[in-house]
C-alpha cells in the first residue's frame, strides 16, 4: 500500500500544525498532492485505467477548491503551500 498510516502522519507532520491535525488546508491539500502523483505514475503505466482517471480528475477538482478556498481566507498561507509543494495555477 502506497499510502500507510506512517506516510499520512508525516504528510500531517510536515504540512500541517502537528500529526493530528488532519483538517488543516495545508495538510489536506498536501495529501491531495501525494495521492495525484501516486495515480499520475500509475497513468502513464496503464494507460485504459478509466476508472483511476476519473479518481484523478476528482482529486484534481477537490485540491483546486481546497486552493481556492485558502486563497480567499489566507492568501499568505496559499503563497506558503504552493512554493512548499512546487504547484502551480
């Protein structure tokens, strides 16, 4: 499994305010972020996966609200998250 108990409490470590903190923005969307690159690789792979495909672009659609959202609310910490995880609008 690519995504074990330890990968999401050091994705909540490093982005968020502390393991725990499981509803943070930044921890969410970091997570997000991890989980897009996982099924990206698994695209180029397999290629006819539609079912993965869809996954991904709803994904997509739930970290872009996500982005959306902090940038209304913060936009210092949307400037912070995406230098931190090397995303771009």
């Amino acid at each position: 499994m690519y995504l074990t108990p330890e990968v999401k409490k050091d994705i909540f470590k490093k982005h968020g305010k502390s393991e725990t903190d499981t509803g943070s923005a930044e921890g969410q969307i970091a997570l997000f972020t991890h989980r897009i690159q996982h099924l990206t690789q698994h695209l180029k792979k397999n290629h006819k996966d539609f079912n993965t495909e869809r996954s991904l672009v709803k994904l997509v659609g739930k970290r872009r609200a996500l982005l959306d959202y902090l940038m209304k609310k913060d936009i210092m910490r949307y400037r912070a998250i995406i230098k931190e995880l090397g995303l771009r609008k």
